[in-house]
C-alpha cells in the first residue's frame, strides 16, 4: 500500500523513450546544419513532409483527416457525429531558425496522449480531434496564427488570399486554392481546445516545476515601419545634402528599445529590409517590423503611438518619410477561467501569463480553451536554443492525457 495521496511512481523511462521514439522521427526535417534551427515554413517542402507524418500517424491510429481549406489538418478518434468534441495540437511551422519544440512538440504530445489513454483503457465518450495549425508564427506570410484566424473568420479570407511571401508567392497558390474561410460547422463541433506547448521563458525553471497552466496571452500585434528617403551614391553626396533612412530607422529603433523600458512592455524589430542594400549606396528605404506587447492593450497603443510620433519628428529632422501599417494585432486573451482552474488542479500546476501567441488565443474567442507549458531549461525560444528535457516532455504528455480524460470522460 502507498501512503495517502501517492500512487505508484509511473514509469517514467517508458514514456520517455515512446517520446523520443516519435521525436526522432521529426527531428530532422527543416533542420538546418549550420544554426541548428528549423526552417518549416508553411506550405514549403520540410512542413509538407511533416504533414505526410502527420497523416501517417493519424493513419496507424485509425484517426481519419480532416482538411479544413485554411491549411489546418484535423485527426479525429470517435464518432464523427458524437458532439462536444475535444481538440488539442499545435502547429509545424517554425520562426526562421527556430526551436525544434515550439509547435510540433504539442502535435507530438497529442498523439502519444491517445496512445497513453487507449493503453489505460479509456473510451472516451466524445472525440477527440488532433489539430496542425498552418503559419502560426506568420513567418511566410506576415499574419501569425493564419490558419486558425481564417478557420474562425477572424481574418477576411480574400485579404488573406492576396498575402504574399518574400518570393511574391501568394496564400492562395502556396494552399492550391482560395482559403475557405470559417468554417462553423467544425468549429461547432467542439467543446473545448488544448494546446500544449513549450515555455518560452523562465517561470517553470524558477519554480521548478515542469508543468504550468496558462492563464492569458499578452495583447501584441505587428506594425510595419516604411522610411522612405533618396538613394545615393556614398562616397560622392555630401553628408549635409542627404536624406538617408537608415538614419530615421536606427533612431526608431532606439526610441522603441527606450518606450518599452519606461511602460514595461517588450518592443522588438527583428526585421529589416534595406532597398537597394548595397554598402556603398544611400538606402531608398529601409522597412522596419516592430513587434509590440504589453500586459494591457493600453500600453501597447501607448507604445506604438509614441514610436510612430518619435519616428515622424526624426523623419522631419533627417528629410525623410515614415509611414505606419498595422499588418497584425491580436487582443488581450484572457483563458477560461474555469478551466484553467480546473486543469491546474487536477495537475497541482502553477498558473502563468504568456507575452507569446499561439491559436490557442485565437480559439479562446470561440469555444473553452486552456494551455498547458512544458519547462524549457534555457527558457530560450524561436532560437536553436530553445529545449526540454524528454523527461519533462513524457510529463507533459502524462499531464496532457490526464486532462484529456477529464475533458472527454469515460
Ligand atoms: C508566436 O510565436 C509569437 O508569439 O510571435
Ligand atoms: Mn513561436
Ligand atoms: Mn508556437
Ligand atoms: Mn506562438
């Protein structure tokens, strides 16, 4: 017998080396050998081949696929009538030299969870749906999260249709099709969304615990920075006489660094364009994309309208042009409370806040959705360095499963 409340200790290297067993079998598409980085951006060959893995997984579980025409797969096990179904999953697409877990470690998870449930014997008594979410991290086409905002209406599928990647290549030709937009007939169909995921921070590795319930999603968006100014040549035009947007760009730069410094909120351009991009050229242009975020909406308006105004005022200064696009913006996500509660005590998990997106806080508008985060020992993320111990990834799938035998009953 156990004393109260410990049963026996679960055989942890089993579970682990199930997960390794299918980690390994995506471990090395879209990896690239000089970073150490993922390059699976979506539509593009390496998340094409991790779609065919998807498929073939749901395949040797008899979980028959459902495209959605938004470019998000569905992997159903239970009747396809039966209502209230329960979706967890994540998505495939990586950030340009990302992390191997942000994404797929949630699709992976999901899986192993139904394996983990069938072996307990569990018949759930409402489907439960694997999701792969296309472009969430909106790095082909510029709009993070695509798949589950069109799936939810909550971007215009013929705006969609005409985004187009660095190539010119545009949504609708990389999908083979127009997207189909919302589809409420799946979205009906569930009663509540799971999506587990890596953490991307330090909370986990400060409390040492390897699993944590999300409790909300930073409001954040994207706003795209066009300085304009006159390209010249660089060893004859007089410093005096030149209108260089470089100058403008790098000063906007700063002046976000120090506007979320004083507000407590994260500012960040991690990308640039330079036109011609030529060293010995006076830029025509330069493109800046600020990413902005905050844990109130206010602050992030806040944010993005003091560094649009310093721009302008140093725009006037260096005789150059700025002009501001919001190509993206997603509100504050606050998660069901409920169940979150729920999951968090049924697991004895902590209960954190996030500064990142995830179609987790797309589907929150729609229907009960939770997070669960697995600890990251560097607390590194959308960088090769980005990690997780498998042995907190099988307590990630144990804690998964559990929940998901709590959400679809016996
Ligand atoms: C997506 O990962 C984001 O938060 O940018
Ligand atoms: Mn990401
Ligand atoms: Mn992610
Ligand atoms: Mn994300």
């Amino acid at each position: 017998t156990h004393p109260a409340g410990e049963g026996p200790p679960p055989n942890h290297n089993d579970n682990e080396r199930r997960f390794r067993e299918l980690w390994d079998q995506i471990a090395p598409i879209g990896r690239d050998a000089g970073s150490g980085g993922y390059l699976r951006y979506a539509f593009t060959t390496p998340e094409l081949a991790l779609r065919d893995w998807f498929r073939a997984q749901a395949d040797r579980r008899g979980m028959p696929v459902t495209v959605d025409g938004n470019g998000n797969l569905f992997a159903r096990w239970g009747e396809p009538a039966a209502p209230g179904a329960v979706l967890t999953g994540s998505h495939f697409d990586s950030v340009p030299h990302g992390g191997a877990y942000d994404g797929p470690l949630g699709i992976v998870s999901a899986f192993l969870a139904v394996d983990e449930l069938r072996a307990a014997g569990v018949t759930p008594s409402r489907p439960l749906v694997v999701a792969a979410f296309a472009e969430e991290e909106g790095a082909r086409f510029g709009v993070p999260c695509l798949g589950s905002r069109l799936l939810t209406g909550a971007l215009d599928a013929d705006r969609a249709a005409g985004l187009r990647d660095a190539d010119g290549v545009s949504l609708a030709e990389a999908l083979g099709d127009r997207p189909a937009g919302p589809r409420p007939d799946l979205l009906g169909g569930w009663s509540c969304f799971v999506e587990l995921h890596v953490e991307q921070g330090r909370a986990l590795v400060d409390q040492g615990t390897p699993v944590a319930v999300a409790s909300a999603i930073w409001p954040h968006g994207r706003w795209r920075f066009d300085f304009h100014g006159e390209g010249n040549h660089a060893g004859t035009t007089r410093m005096a006489d030149r209108r260089d947007p470089m100058l403008t760009y790098a000063f906007t730069v700063l002046a976000a660094n120090k506007e979320a410094r004083l507000r407590g909120a994260h500012a960040t351009v991690g990308r640039v364009r330079v036109e011609p991009n030529a060293t010995n050229a006076i830029p025509a242009r330069v493109t800046g994309w600020l990413d902005a975020r905050a844990a109130d909406p206010e602050t992030v308006a806040g944010l993005v309208e003091a560094v649009r105004a310093k721009a302008a005022e140093r725009a006037g200064r260096d005789g150059t042009e700025v002009t501001v696009t919001e190509e993206s913006a997603t509100p504050l996500v606050g998660f069901d409370g409920d169940l979150g509660g729920r999951l968090a005590a049924l697991l004895d998990a902590p209960v954190l806040p996030t500064g990142a997106g995830h179609d987790a806080g797309i589907l929150a508008g729609h229907l009960p959705t939770a997070m669960l985060f697995v600890r990251n020992p560097t607390g590194v993320s959308h960088s090769p360095a980005e990690a997780a111990t498998d042995a907190d990834c099988a307590a990630g799938v144990t804690a998964l499963a559990r929940v998901l035998t709590e959400l679809t009953g016996r």
